[in-house]
C-alpha cells in the first residue's frame, strides 16, 4: 500500500524530508520502521513516537491508514 | 460557551498584547463569570553554551495538534466548571520577548479556573505535537526540549 | 523586578482591558520570562432571592490593606521564583461584567507562576481589609461574603 | 486616652459612623468593646475582628495605640 509518511521537528531536519509516499508491504508499525531506518539509518538513534491516522500508536500496530507520522518529542508552548 | 468542533488553535507569528486585551474584553458580556485565569508563554533569551536565543520557530503536525487541543478542551469542560475556554499557539517565529501560547479560561468560581488552567497547559506540553527551533543570535539553531 | 517598598494596590473604579493588554506588553522587554499568569476577579451578576447584582461598590481599609497586599507580595517573592508580580485592586463602583481584581505574576518557569498565583489570590481574599457591598437593580444592596 | 476608632463595610453602615474619637480610661480591647457596645448595642451580633494600629489583635490585647478598627469578614476580590 501508499503510505504519506511524515516527519516532524528535528526528523524533518535529519532526513531532510517533510513528507513522502513510500510503498509497503509489510504488515505492522516496526516493519515499516525497518524500513524507513533503512532509507534513514540515522533515524535510528533518535527518539521519537509513531501517528497512525493522527493517533499515536505502539510499533505492534498493524498498518492501516496511509498517513503516518513520525514525531519526536513534543516542545510547545 | 462550549463550542463542540474543533478549530484551529494555530496562529501565525507572535500573540500581541493588543489581542489579549481585546479577548478580555469580549467576556465582559458574559455576567456570570467571576474568575478568569490566564496562561502566557513568552520566548526567553536562554543562553546555551554561551550562545544566546533570539526566537523559536514553530512547526506542528497541524491536524493532529488542532485534535488534541480539541480533546484537552472538551477534557476540561467535563472536569471542571468553565464558562469559557480559549486556547491559542504560534506557528512561525516568535521573538524573544514575544508570546507564543495564550491560554484563557473563564468560570463562575476561581477554584475552578486556577486547576483548570494548570490542567490544559501541562496536557498542551505533554499532548501536543508542536516543535520549537531555539534559533541562536548566531543563526545555529537546536531543537528545544520541553521541561 | 522586587519592589521593596509599600505601594498603593487600589485603583477609582473598574480594571481596563486596554490597561491589562498594557501591562503585558510593558514586560516583552524581560526576556528571562518564560510564563505569565494573570487572575481577573469580574463582577457576577448574581440573582438572590430575586434580586439581580448589577454593581458592588469597593471600600477598604487602604493603608492596613495596602500593608497586607505588601506581606502578600514579599512572601510570594520569597516562595516562589518571580521575577514581577503586580496587583490592582478597585475601589469605588465596579459593575457587573468590568473587573474589580488584577493579580499578575511572571517567572522564567510556568510551575512557579501557577503556585504563586493561587497563593496569592487566596490570600488576598482571606487576609485584606476590603468590603464588597453588592448592589441590586432596585437600589437595595447586601454586604459581599467571600467564599 | 483618645482613639480614633474606624467601622468598615457593614459596621459603618449600622453605626453609621466611619471614623469617631472616643476617650477611653480603660486597659484591654475586651473593656473598649463593652463601651463600644454600650453606644451601638447592635455590634454585638456581629462578626467582626479588631484591629489596633493596622495589626488584628485578640481581645486582651492592652490598648496602647491611638488607632483602632473594627473589620467584619473581609470580601475583597
């Protein structure tokens, strides 16, 4: 499947991405980790939690919306 | 006033103090209330090994940031007593000196404003997916950490 | 900004919202200021027994209450870490909807300003020499009972 | 000697009086209060604490300060 992967903050700057569709196949949030840690190896020591359809999920999370965000720790207000 | 759909909080560039004072105003119709409590966050010029701060620049993952600020308010109106509830965050630069987070909540009581207000701020810090970029006099930049 | 000396802490009448949007603007230039909180006390237009409040007039016992507003502030300094901390308080007829109370207190950290300010406001209330005399539409009044 | 008692809120409404100088031969706040209720025999239903040269005092306090206020509950704010 298509999915919109976003990145936010400090990820946006490493990867030097905003936003892209990526195709997946696999099946939970940790596979497509994989995946984007492949593209991004440096994404790996970084901390950040996973947004599925705007809900922020566990990497157990089976995929199933096509926006996913990537969001490091929060620093409003 | 509850106002059941979400709106956009966001608001680009710094709050100026002229809006603060007009949103005051706008509650002076509403003769039930008898506490407001008000929650400014102001840009600080933190110096960081021994490079100073002159703004931050906001970004946020929008939609959900707009969602959860509607969930935090719809959270407070069902916990505490409020009139009135009116959150608004920066996106762009904000200088130091500047405010970048207005919250602005109005009851009948002032029990219920003060833990009302403690309440949606700290659930904005923790909740909310907003980014701040502490832009050094420099032009360097680093990523800011919420406390 | 602490302020040793004894000031005077009531104002003739109501509490502007163009004076309020002032007062914040003024500390834009302290750029150690990380968070504001402002409590507004508002005259309610309470109804009883059938009788609506449509103003309370303000007397006080000025120089044992500016005395106390003084204690106040030199004990909220020493508890909490402010860096300003101003209060107005009206005398005189306040109608309902205008604000008759204005607590304002700024801190390089938001936990100091949510803590400072309810010490603050409830201490006003249980220890300052003010009377609220609460005015009915038909010219009749009662004398004010904080709670 | 001569004080100069001052009523707030109600007590100034039902003695209708804010200011007066009275003379006062007696020693503690318990013996100026009788005199006091002596001439507004409705102070003595009401709530109210005393307070001598801006300090509240109990009433035994020694009278030895010219200013003396009589407060009913505060309700400022």
């Amino acid at each position: 499947m298509k999915l919109n992967i976003k990145y936010f903050g400090l990820l946006a700057e490493v990867t030097q991405c905003a936003a892209e569709v990526i195709d997946f196949s696999g099946s939970s949030v940790s596979e497509l980790l994989e995946l984007l840690f492949e593209k991004y190896p440096i994404l790996e020591n970084k901390d950040f939690q996973v947004a599925q359809n705007q809900k922020i999920v566990s990497i157990d999370t089976l995929v199933s919306e096509h926006e996913i965000a990537l969001l490091p720790p929060f620093s409003g207000g | 006033m509850k106002d059941r759909k979400p709106k956009n909080v966001f608001k680009e560039g710094a709050i100026s103090s002229e809006f603060i004072g007009q949103s005051i105003a706008k509650h002076q119709s509403k003769t039930s209330i008898g506490a407001h409590n008000i929650f400014l966050g102001q840009v600080r010029a933190d110096v960081i090994d021994g490079k100073t701060v002159s703004a931050i620049e906001y970004t946020a993952y929008e939609e959900m940031a707009n969602a959860k600020f509607h969930e935090i308010r719809e959270s407070a109106f069902e916990k505490f007593n409020l009139t009135c509830m009116h959150i608004y965050h920066s996106l762009g630069t904000v200088k130091i000196g500047e405010i970048c987070l207005f919250v602005f909540v109005s009851s009948p009581s002032r029990k219920d404003v003060f833990k009302a207000l403690e309440f949606i701020v700290e659930a904005i810090k923790a909740d909310v997916p907003v980014y701040g970029k502490e832009i050094f006099e420099d032009a360097s930049h680093q990523w800011k950490v919420n406390s």
